[in-house]
C-alpha cells in the first residue's frame, strides 16, 4: 500500500555507503552484511547515523542492480575496506510510503512511477530508498515501512 505522494524538498546529507553490483536474486544475501559493515565502520570512527538504512540508485534498477547502501551520517569517515563517503543529493523530491513487505517493492514503485508519469512530472534517473521499519522493529512484515524518493529534473 502507497501512501499520496507529495513533493519535498532534501537538503545535501553526506553518507557511509558501499558501492553494491548484483543481480535481483543476489539482493537478500548481500544486503545485511553490508549493512554491518557500514554500521562497523561507523561506530569504530565515532560516526552516527541520522536517519534510516538506504539505497541510494543512479538509475532505475533492471535485472541488475547497481547501487550504494548505508545511512546518513553526523560527520566524515575515512574510507576503510569497501566503506566509503557519499551523499543524498539535495533536491526536488517526489516521496511516499509503501507499506508491506519487500517483495512488494517493485510493484510499489511501479505504482509510484505510474504516479508521477499521471502527473506530468519528469523524473531524474535516480531514486532512493530508505527504511524506515522492517523486521527489526516487528516480524510481522504488513507493518514494514519504506520511503521512496525519485528526484525531479530541473
């Protein structure tokens, strides 16, 4: 289930991120050791985060998914294995909430990108998400929380 999407407007947020090249199928075993990874590197330069786990996409995901994962963070790391800076960019956002568990995803943004098209809205090639609930916060996965965001072109 989507929320409305509405228009906001994100300031620059300088990130941790790993720089992630995998198929569809590969995303559920790859993602949560990246995630302790970026999370390790983190707590052991005294950085913290200062929003929620992301994905951060250069363009729409296909077969293969090609993208950053990590969080938003309150200062500067130095690069360390595969971790490294990155940033969300600051921009014109159209964002919503998904509702569900994550094998809905596509389907969600298929819905949210029908959405903007309907609108008259040009979206970049970028998106992003992050995760607001999940597994971690109740097993129960039609309670999970997801915000999509697809910047708009200038």
């Amino acid at each position: 289930m989507l929320d409305t999407p509405h228009l906001t407007q994100t300031g620059e947020q300088p990130t941790a991120v790993i720089h992630l090249t995998v198929s569809r199928t590969e995303i559920s075993h790859v993602m949560d050791p990246a995630i302790a990874e970026v999370m390790a590197a983190m707590a052991a330069q005294g950085a913290n985060p200062v929003g929620p786990c992301f994905t951060y996409h250069s363009k729409r995901p296909s077969d293969l998914f090609d993208f950053d994962v990590g969080f938003p963070i309150d200062r500067p790391i130095t690069p360390v294995g595969r971790v490294r800076m990155g940033q969300l960019p600051a921009a014109s956002v159209v964002r919503t909430i998904y509702t569900g568990g994550y094998e809905g995803l596509a389907s969600a943004w298929g819905e949210f990108c029908a959405w903007i098209e309907t609108e008259g809205l040009t979206p970049q090639d970028s998106l992003w998400e992050c995760y607001l609930s999940g597994s971690e916060s109740n097993p129960d996965p039609a309670t999970w929380r997801t915000e999509l965001n697809r910047p708009l072109a200038a």
